[in-house]
C-alpha cells in the first residue's frame, strides 16, 4: 500500500547529525565530571528531545544538570554543523522522485532542522517541520508528535509511514499506528542496529534510501 504521508524523523534520517549530536553531548558531559562515549550517547539519548535527556543525566550524576549543558552542546553542534553536517547519503535523490505529501517530526528544536535543511539545500522541500519540543507536551516515544503531525496534515495515521533511526521513534510511531520503516542509512549506525530496531516494532528495515523507494513503490 502507497502511504498518503511520509513523516520523516530528522537527525538520522534526513541529516546525518547522529555521530555529531552525540560525539558533542559526550565530551560535554565527560567535561562536566560526567565519563560518557559516543557510543555511551548513542545509546541513552538518541532520539530524545532535551527535556527527556536531562533527567537521564541527572540520575546518572545523582544531583542536578549545570544549566551550561544544554546551552554548550546547542552552540558546539551548531558551530560544527557548518563543517561536519551532511545530508544521509541518497536522501536527496529519494525526495526529488518522491510523490507523496511530506513532513518532518523531530525531537530537535525547529532552528536546528531548518539550519541543516537550508545547508543541503532542502528548505520548503520536505514539508511543514514538527518539533517536540514546541509541539506537544510528550515526546518520544510517545506517539503525540506523530499524531499531531497526521492530524496537521489531515492524513489517516493508518495510511501514514514514519522512517525512524531511532528506537525510540520507532516506538513512537507503531505507538501511532502507522507503518515504520527503521532506517540504518546514518554514519551513527552500528553492529546490532537493524535489531534494536526491529525489536522496538519496525515493520520493515531499510540500510539505504534506495531500499526505501523499494518498499513504497
């Protein structure tokens, strides 16, 4: 079945922000007497708005996140994002043939998206942008985002494909109802990937855009 929408997720999916996003929060962290990897990152806070990441910090340090945090990985990522930050490889080929109505709905905060879509040359391309963190009270892995975004968009959840990177977008969008693809496409994408993906419910896994365009017809 042809989707009547496509919600893509941004960092990941459409930029290929992962390895930057949590390269930069774990040197913010090990800064603040906080020991975190890349890797570590990856996997507590992908996919998370801030407003979920800070109270998993704040568990691991057993008192309260300096509010320096946020504010330093906000303007390392932004600084380097003029450097280091690329579109997923084949993601602009897969929107240029595609047909059907789009959106972003993302955990990261409008000005972000709207730098790496403007960087690749995308601004107006993809659709209107949803954030979590101005859109609705819960993120993922809730579905709100999702659903405000169909809603938005006047589209059956039903009839709606999400791509996802993330496990906890994937749950966010089977938690909608709607048909997720996990996308393994980013630089950020490691051994075991594909799996915890798909034990979060994707119905289907995608290494590449190509693989994408498959599924959709």
């Amino acid at each position: 079945m042809k989707p009547d929408l496509i919600i893509f997720d941004y960092d990941g999916v459409v930029a290929d922000s992962e390895l930057l996003n949590n390269a930069v929060l774990a040197e913010v962290l090990t800064g603040i007497g906080l020991p975190t990897t890349t890797d570590d990152a990856i996997a507590a806070y992908m996919g998370k708005r801030w407003l979920d990441c800070r109270p998993l910090i704040e568990a691991r340090l057993r008192g309260p996140c300096p509010e320096t945090v946020h504010a330093d990985w906000t303007r390392l990522c932004h600084e380097r994002a003029h450097s280091a930050l690329t579109a997923v490889p084949g993601l602009t080929d897969f929107v240029e043939g595609l047909e059907q109505p789009r959106c972003i709905a993302s955990s990261s905060p409008p000005d972000w998206i709207e730098l790496g879509l403007a960087r690749f040359g995308l601004t107006g391309v993809m659709g209107p942008v949803f954030s979590a963190a101005v859109h609705v009270t819960r993120g993922k892995p809730h579905p709100d985002l999702f659903l405000h975004a169909a809603a938005a968009m006047d589209a059956d959840p039903a009839r709606t494909l999400v791509i996802e990177d993330s496990a906890t977008g994937v749950l966010a969008g089977v938690a909608a109802g709607m048909r997720v693809v996990g996308l393994c496409a980013g630089g950020h994408v490691r051994d075991g990937h594909a799996g915890r993906l798909e034990a979060a419910g994707a119905h289907e896994i995608a290494l590449s855009w190509e693989d994408v365009a498959g599924m959709i017809g």
